[in-house]
C-alpha cells in the first residue's frame, strides 16, 4: 500500500518502514510529513492508500485539522498512533472517519492486527476461514509426509488455493525436502519461542515457499528444542493460519503428543495413511480406538490407502469391515514416480504430471474442493487432457 506518514519521530517512522516493509503485500511509505500542517500544505499529486499519523503531540489547534485531512485524502485508510488517548482526539478522529487507532509505543502485533484490518477493508486481501487437514501415518512407512506434502502443492497448483503445510514430527521431520532444497531459516520450534510475536505477516516469513500460494512450515532440527513447543502455541498458530490460507495441511507423523494432539483436535478432517497390508490394519485399528476414545466424530476420519493394488489376498472391504470406516480414496502404487519425487524434492505433480499418483492426487484435490469450488468439476480433465469414453 502506498503510505503517507506523518511524524517528527525518526525512530517512529524508521520502526513503521520496518514493520511495513515485512508485509505481504509491503507497505510502502512512498512520503512523510512532519505534522498536519505540513501535510495539508503540501498534498501529493498521487494519493496515498493509507496514511499513518502520529498524534503523540497534535495540538488542540491541530486536531481540528483531521477532517481536513480526510477530507483531501477521501479514499485512504488512516491509522493513527497516539501514547495517551484523548476523548476529544478520538471523537475528531471518528468524526474524521479514521477507525484504527493504536497505542504507543508500538505493538508490532496490534499493529499488524490493524493492517489486517484496513486491508480487508480496503479490498486488498480477505480473512479467509481456512479449513484443517490432518495426515497421520497409521503405521511408519505408510507414506504420509509423501501425500501431505505432495497434496499441498496440488491444492494449491490445481484449485488455485492459499496452502500452508506445517510439519508436526515431533523429531527430523522432513517435509520441505519432499517438495523443495531450500534449507528452512526459521522452524515450527522458533516460532513457538517467539509466539508473542504472531501474526500473519511473521508467519509468512518463516515459511519455505515453494510456490507462491504454497508454503512449508518447518518441524524443528534439534530435538532439543522441542520441550519448548507447547499445545497452546498450537491455538495461536491455527487460528492466525485459518485467517491467513484457504487450507491449513497438517503432516502429523505417528507419534501422538500434546501438541500434535491438541492440533488434531482442531483439524476438521483427519486423513490416516495407511497400506494393504495386515500390520497397518492393526495399528490402523489401535489408532481409530485412540480418536473414539478422544471423542472424534467417525465423520472427521477419512481413511486414505497408500501404494495400492488390485487383486491382493486381502481386500478394501477386509480392511473397511476390520477398521469399521470407509476408504475415501486410494493411491495406487506408482514407486518410480514417488522415488524420483522425493529424491530430486520436486512435488510429483511437477515432476511426472502423467503419472498415475498425479492423477490420483488430483483426484483427491477434486474430492476436497468439491463443496467449497463449484467450477471445480471437469477442472482436471481439461488439465490432464482426458477425454470422456477414454
């Protein structure tokens, strides 16, 4: 957003450029003013989109000025700063149509928060109410950081949404390598040391982007670290992360903690991986027992088969009647593809668009977004070029 700031206080007017600087999109303090008078002496030719203004030492006489101001800028949003509120001040400020008014010295929070606020507002972004997607093997090995990660770059390549992944394993986790080799900067762990500071924009800038609508949060690379991540950081992560992206991807791992619990409790679909085979269906089941226990709704768990092929000894319907709950999807075994993927960290989708584990993963996409995208149905046909009686 193109700024206005009006302040005698350099330190102010460095600490607001830094602050707006970190923003997606930035705010950009295209001008600056000492104060009221200044500003309405000398206009600019281009209006601002947002104009900051320090009220900290506005005079009685100035303050009569704010409607002036507003009315020569009538399309900006305002933010006004003030270190000790006044009830005349803020009834002019209303009057004035400016609603953000913040405390000095500056929050960083409170003021990301409030330019939150004027963007949506402004049209600029949307508050978005973001749906959670947990994946949990149910047995190690079964391919679940594959299809998290994998099916993240898809919702968000395919059905043009805003995707975060956020890596749960409680130790190595390794998600970001199956779909990127950029080395993460800041982890899940960092930020849960620096949970004061969350919002939006922080969050944004501690993630691996892989495109640009597709981010991975990081699990921590120290196990030492872990013991400060605690299931209440988990509250603040969600619940910035749901108003920030359209899909919150949760790759849980197999151990079940209390913070990968706590995030479980929160996921409005829980997707555990598992494959044919006689040891994932019992571990399978000691799972489902562990969500009924916790109260889940049979309706939140939606059982994905990993690697699979037709024409084994043992049968979905063996699984289904063992586990009592339906396979929503399946995902055949395609190793060269998958092995090729997480070898050279390219998601599937980008590397093998053809093969038969993109397509099911487009599938998949298809089987999520049907209710939340209409226009999504025969999307990936066109994609894949499939002809109907093919």
């Amino acid at each position: 957003m193109k700024t206005l700031m009006i302040t005698r206080d350099s330190l102010l007017h460095a600490e607001i450029a830094a602050q707006g600087a970190a923003r997606m999109p930035a705010v950009q303090l295209t001008a600056s003013r000492n104060g009221l008078r200044d500003a309405l002496e000398r206009q600019l030719a281009d209006a601002p989109e947002l104009v900051v203004l320090d009220a900290s030492d506005l005079s009685a006489e100035e303050a009569e000025l704010l409607e002036r101001l507003s009315k020569h800028y009538p399309g900006a949003s305002y933010l006004l700063l003030t270190r000790e509120p006044q009830q005349d001040l803020l009834i002019r400020a209303m009057r004035a149509g400016m609603r953000e008014v913040l405390q000095l010295p500056l929050s960083h929070r409170a003021f990301h928060e409030a330019m939150d606020r004027i963007e949506v507002a402004a049209g600029l972004t949307h508050m978005r109410s973001g749906k959670v997607l947990a994946f949990i093997s149910c047995k190690g090995g079964s391919g679940a950081t594959f299809l998290s990660t994998n099916f993240g770059y898809a919702l968000a390549a395919l059905a043009d949404k805003k995707v975060l992944l956020i890596d749960l394993h409680g130790q190595f986790g390794d998600a970001t390598l199956y779909v990127s080799d950029q080395k993460p900067t800041m982890t899940l762990s960092d930020i849960c040391a620096q949970i004061g500071r969350m919002d939006g924009a922080f969050l944004d800038s501690c993630l691996v982007h892989v495109a640009s609508n597709f981010g991975v949060l990081a699990a921590a690379d120290d196990p030492n670290q872990v013991g400060g991540m605690k299931p209440e950081h988990m509250d603040t992560i969600l619940r910035i992360a749901r108003q920030h992206y359209d899909f919150v991807v949760l790759d849980v791992g197999r151990q079940i903690d209390a913070v990968s619990l706590r995030a479980l409790d929160q996921a409005d679909t829980i997707y555990p991986v598992l494959q044919l085979a006689l040891p994932d269906i019992r571990d399978g089941r000691r799972l489902l027992d562990i969500f009924r226990s916790l109260g889940y709704p049979p309706e939140r768990t939606r059982l994905i088969v990993n690697r699979y092929e037709k024409g084994g000894k043992l049968r979905l319907t063996d699984l289904e009647q063992a586990l009592g709950a339906d396979v929503v999807h399946t995902v055949p075994n395609d190793y060269l593809s998958a092995t090729d993927s997480v070898n050279q960290g390219i998601p599937v989708l980008q590397l093998s668009r053809s093969s038969v584990v993109a397509r099911s993963l487009s599938e998949l996409v298809e089987l999520v977004t049907a209710r939340r995208v209409a226009e999504s149905k025969g999307l990936f046909d066109r994609i894949f070029g499939r002809n109907e009686g093919v």
